[in-house]
C-alpha cells in the first residue's frame, strides 16, 4: 500500500523529517495518519491492499470519514465493504471507502451512494473550462442527511473542477 505517510511512521507513531514536515504544514491530517495505521496493519488480511493507493481521507462530518482508495486494478466492492467495517469499527465512525477511477461517473456514484444520482453532465464554458451538474432528487438527498454540501466540495478537489448539485 502506498500513502502520504511513509510505512514505518504511521504503524510507530514516529515520525521521520520527511512526515513530520507534512502533518506540521497540514498535508497529512491526523485522521489520515491513523487511516493509514489501520490500513498497513490490514495488509497481512487483506492482499489486495497491497496494491492500493490511499488518496484523501476527509472527514465529512463528526460521525463521517470519506475514504478514497485508488489501484490499476478494479477493486471488489466487496473488498470495499470489508474494508469500510474494518476502518468503521477501529475509529467508531461511519466510514464510506470509495475507489477513484478514471470513470469520473461510476466514481461519483459510489460517493453519493445509497443516494441515485439521475444524471451527470459535464458543462463546458466557452472559454474551456467546465464543471460537473449532478442531479439528484430531492427525496434522494434526504439518505444523505446533511453531508451532501461537504461531498459537493470533495468532489470539486478530486475531480479539479466546480462541483454543482441540482436537486429536482
């Protein structure tokens, strides 16, 4: 598994110049540094972390983490579940863990789950820029309580580009 923290650092808590310098300037959050920890102790358990890149890890709210895990390889939801409940039970907070991929729409889905997103379309501006609309139904976003704004604001840093979402 790769992560911003380097192996040794985040199983001992140590850390070398290199990590020090990113948890002091902010680069790596606390959270993230004990996502990580969890993570490289699960390699053992779990073989296809071994292959995993540990994107973000943004807290979405007191009892919310987001978890974005990248691989070359497609990685099972099943995995995905078996790792949320792992990542759930060690910081006793509902952990979603969601696989970026270059397919920004089967991305986006997995981060508004159990929410059905209805569309998403990519606008582009005259001048080259664009965005992202997702539209979902008003019904829908209720599954998702009140952390639909701070993944409207994830996703515009994942995807680098304005995120809108348009309920109907």
């Amino acid at each position: 598994m790769k992560a911003r923290i380097c192996k040794v650092c985040a199983l001992s808590g140590v850390f070398c110049e290199q990590c020090e310098y990113k948890v002091k300037n902010s680069i790596v959050n606390p959270i993230e540094v004990s996502i990580a920890k969890y993570l490289y102790e699960s390699e053992g358990k779990f073989k296809e972390l071994q292959n995993v890149n540990l994107e973000l890890v943004e807290e979405i709210s007191e009892n919310h983490l987001i978890v974005v895990l990248s691989s070359n390889e497609y990685l099972n939801p099943a995995f995905l579940n078996a790792i949320s409940k792992l990542l759930s039970n060690k910081t006793m907070k509902n952990v979603k863990v969601v696989e970026k991929s270059d397919d920004y729409k089967r991305f986006i889905n997995q981060l508004f789950y159990p929410a059905k997103v209805m569309s998403i379309n990519e606008v582009w501006s005259p001048d080259g820029s664009h965005e992202y609309a997702i539209r979902l139904n008003a019904s829908e976003m209720k599954k998702l309580g009140n952390i639909a704004l701070n993944i409207e604001r994830i996703l515009s840093n994942l995807l680098s580009s304005n995120v809108r979402i348009i309920l109907e």
